[in-house]
C-alpha cells in the first residue's frame, strides 16, 4: 500500500487529457508523452501556486535532474490526474513531486529536481523568502509505493 492518501491533501490535483495518439504499439500511453503530461502538470501547478509561469515570468530555474518510476500502465480513456507537490527544498533547489494516477490509483511517479539560476551569471542562487514560502505550503512526504509496515 502506497503513502498516496497522505500526498492528497497537500498536492495539487492537476487533470489531464489524454489523447488516442499518445498510445504506442503496446496499448498504453507512451513513456515519452507521459513526461510531457508531467511536464504540463508542473507548469499549471506553478501558475496556481505562484502566478507565473515558467520561462515567461517568475525566476529563472533549470531542470537538474529527471526520474521517474512506472508502477503501472497509464491507459487511454481513463480519468487521468497528476498530483504535484514538493517533497524535498535545499538552498538553491527543489523537487517536484508527480504522482499520475487514474481512477485514484497511482501510476506514475515522476521527481524534477529544480535548481534557480542568477539570470545575470547563469549560477544556481539561493531562493528568495517568497519563493522558499510558497513552495513550503506544498511541501508533503517522498512518494513511496509501499507505504511502511507496522511492527
């Protein structure tokens, strides 16, 4: 059992609509389309949260890294939800957590690892206070699928 119900009520539910063609040859929605879907959900959840939207307005960050796990297929024609929320804060990055899930069942789990960059010298920079203050009213637990066992 996975940690999903204490993610909910700190993530915001970002729905997504998933098309015919973003199926491959096997019958499920692509890898690749996948990440773009968590790519749309990061940029909504940012212009919910902050109001800008990234590369148009707001500080300049980079992606520093991309995982993601696949815990079951995505499907066309299901209820889709990537739930996005910020399980880890340092002093010059965040995290990104993506849950995909559909009919509330976890499928995906994506992290993007966010490094801020000074726009003058192209070197990653602290967060100001009122970035670092929106970004801990999202702040929840690392996504796990396999919640811990009571002893």
């Amino acid at each position: 059992m996975s940690n999903f119900d204490q993610i909910q009520p700190i993530a915001t539910p970002i729905d997504v609509q998933i098309r015919w063609s973003d199926q491959d040859v096997n019958g499920h929605v692509n890898h690749v389309r996948i990440l773009t879907l968590v790519e749309e959900a990061r940029i909504r959840a940012t212009q919910q949260w902050m109001g800008t939207t990234p590369g148009a307005s707001g500080p300049t960050r980079v992606i520093r890294a991309l995982n993601t796990s696949f815990k079951q297929e995505v499907q066309y024609g299901k209820d889709t939800t990537i739930w996005v929320w910020v399980p880890r804060i340092g002093t010059t990055s965040f995290v990104f957590g993506q849950l995909v899930t559909q009919q509330d069942e976890p499928c995906v789990y994506a992290e993007a690892t966010m490094v801020m960059i000074d726009a003058a010298t192209g070197r990653a920079k602290p967060h100001d206070a009122p970035f670092r203050r929106a970004l801990e009213m999202h702040a929840g637990p690392v996504f796990s699928a396999e919640s811990p066992k009571a002893c």
